[in-house]
C-alpha cells in the first residue's frame, strides 16, 4: 500500500503536495491539542503561523 501512496504523491503538483502536507501539520496540531500535548494558545499560534507560511491564511 504504501507503494502506492507513493505513486500517488509522486503524480500531484507541486502545489497539490504542497495542500497535503499543509493538511497533515495541521491534523498533527490537532492530535496535539486534543491531547493535552500543547495548549490552545499554542495551538492557535502554531496554527496561525503555519497558515501564514504556507499562505493558507
């Protein structure tokens, strides 16, 4: 499975992957939050910074 995954990644845009891993660092945030591995407020921080680098904001 994971070969495929990789033929996946390989095939998406720059901007495509770009979207994805965006998505997973903030899922990760939110694994992180939900369990008491980071505060709200770093949380909203982490999440606000990440937004603004990746331009997502």
């Amino acid at each position: 499975m994971e070969q495929k995954e990789n033929r996946s990644w390989e095939n998406l845009s720059y901007e495509e992957k770009n979207h994805e891993l965006f998505l997973r660092q903030k899922a990760l945030l939110e694994e992180f939050l939900e369990r008491g591995a980071i505060s709200k407020a770093q949380y909203e921080k982490s999440l606000g910074d990440l937004m603004e680098k990746t331009g997502y904001a």
